[in-house]
C-alpha cells in the first residue's frame, strides 16, 4: 500500500503526444498507489473464506476497488478527446492496453521505429560550431527515444559513440584520458566534465587574444586619429588675424606686411631723395654713382661757400 501522507503530483493530461513519456510518468505514478499491479495484470482477487475476519472483508473490498481506483486514474488523466476512445472499456488493464495500440503502435510499428532511432545515431555527428555538451544532448534525445520503446541501451556505447565522432581538436584531450583511465569504463559524466574542461580553456584563451587583438586595433585607431587630427589641425582654416598677412597690399600688391609699413605708401618721405611714395631703403636713387658723386659735389660746393664767407 501507498504510505500514508505521501500524495504524488498526478502526471500530466495525455492529449494525444508524447505517449512514450506520458506512460513512463503514468506508470510510476500507479505504482505510488500500490495500482500497477491491478493494470499491469487484471488478475481478479481472491474470493473470501468461509467465516472470514474483519481485517480479511476489509482486504478483500480494499483489493476489489483497486480496479476502479486504477481506472479513475487513467480516465482523469487523458483529454475529453482521448476518453471517448477508452470510455468503452471494461478493466484497466483494457483502457492501458487499448492506448499503447493506438498511440504506440503495433509491434511491427515499434520496429521500424526503432530501426529508423537506431540509424539517426549511427549517423549522428559533432559539428564544428557545437560545445560538447549540444552535441550530447542531440545524442542523450534519440538514446531516450529508443529506451522509451523498450530497447536496452548501455552507457559505454553512448561513451563509445561520443568519443569515436568528436572532431579533431579534442584528440588530445582523448590521449591524455587514454593515458590516466581506462575509457571502456569511463562513465558519460566523466568524459563530459573532461571535455567540458577543456573547452572552458580553449574559450578562455581565444578570449584573451580576442581582447590583445582588440586593444592593438584600438590602439592603431588612436594613432590613425591622432594624426588625421594633427593633419585637419595644419590644414584647418586661418583665423582673421593670420589672414591679414596674405592680403596683397593695395600699393606695393604683395602680401605679408600690413599696409601701415609698406615701403612704397604714399605718405612716405625718402630720406635720401627726399621724394614721396617710398622709403630710403628702396630709393632706386641711392645706388647710384652719378647721384652720390652730385651729392658730394654739391657738399664741396657749399663748404667752399661757407669758407669764402668767412
């Protein structure tokens, strides 16, 4: 009998898929309520002896409505659409059996299932973008496919299986567990968390060069600013005031000096031709041999003067 206090969560309403677990779960949860038996083999129970006890009326009706107690079960845990398909039947046990030949199949049915399982996983393959733990999951789906069907399947072949199609850069994780264990009685866990290990490594170096790769990149980036910057810097447009030096002046139309200081204003006395429109420092005058010759002349004259004078 069930013990007393202990209530299991009744398993999910079967609504026409997922039969295979549906019954696993169904199946367990009858056995909770000491009704599996009642299911499993619709045997009758006992007739009473003469001159039966309390406690043997009582056992006796307490197996009695075990039937209907297995029968409720099954009846409240399928869909409206599910019942009207069991609601015919008499015993458990025909309820039972009448889903597993619907839903299940026949034997014949279950075979060929099972063939086309059993080819998904000879042909079942690591792909390069997979972690090892993907890669298992896709194998642990089919392998509890095929156990739901009935078929016995050992962990040392799903072992063997993960091993014999992992791609090339675990193979020298696969030596060194060659080396410390023996892999014919490694179990899955194992060879998972080993693997597990290793791409943690992996991941972890690849990020490492991903972020040295990186910072060189921004590094170069930096210095390709840093000198665009200087380049737009020289080549950025003259303030007013450095503009200025490249007007042309209006009297000598050259640039580089402002108009106030120009040699050739206007307003300008030479000191040495005593002309107007240039300075003594651009006087064509001043160069001259006939000039400088007049201009002593001229001196020699007036000292003359001024000795006959006195």
């Amino acid at each position: 009998m069930a013990s007393s206090g202990f209530s299991p969560a009744a398993p999910p309403v079967f609504n026409g898929e997922g039969f295979h677990i549906w019954q696993v779960k169904m199946r367990t949860y009858l056995q909770a309520f000491d009704l599996w038996e009642v299911v499993n083999t619709d045997a009758e129970p006992a007739p009473l002896r003469a001159n039966p006890i309390v406690a043997q009326i009582r056992q006796h009706a307490d197996e009695r409505t075990k039937r209907h107690k297995a029968m409720s079960c099954i009846q409240n845990c399928v869909s409206d659409v599910i019942f009207t398909r069991i609601m015919a039947c008499e015993t458990p046990k025909q309820a039972w059996d009448k889903l597993k030949e619907e839903f299940q199949g026949t034997e014949r049915t279950r075979q060929q299932q099972l063939l086309n399982l059993r080819r998904d996983f000879e042909n079942l393959k690591m792909k390069e973008e997979e972690t090892v733990k993907q890669y298992t999951d896709r194998i642990m789906a089919v392998v509890n496919s095929i156990r739901l069907l009935g078929e016995q399947f050992n962990e040392a072949r799903i072992v063997e299986k993960v091993l014999s199609t992992l791609p090339e850069r675990y193979e020298a994780k696969i030596l060194s567990l060659e080396d410390l264990r023996d892999l014919a009685t490694i179990s899955l866990t194992e060879l998972i968390n080993a693997l597990y290990a290793q791409e943690q490594r992996r991941a972890s170096r690849m990020e490492e060069h991903q972020e040295g790769a990186f910072q060189a990149k921004a590094k170069a980036t930096s210095s390709t600013t840093a000198y665009k910057d200087k380049k737009n810097w020289k080549n950025r447009p003259k303030p007013d005031a450095a503009r200025e030096g490249d007007r042309l002046c209006r009297f000598c139309k050259r640039p580089g000096h402002p108009e106030a200081r120009c040699w050739f204003r206007p307003d300008a006395v030479c000191q040495h031709c005593k002309k107007k429109g240039h300075v003594e420092r651009v006087c064509k005058e001043k160069g001259r041999p006939g000039q400088n010759q007049q201009h002593k002349a001229e001196a020699r004259v007036a000292e003359e003067g001024s000795d006959n004078e006195e």
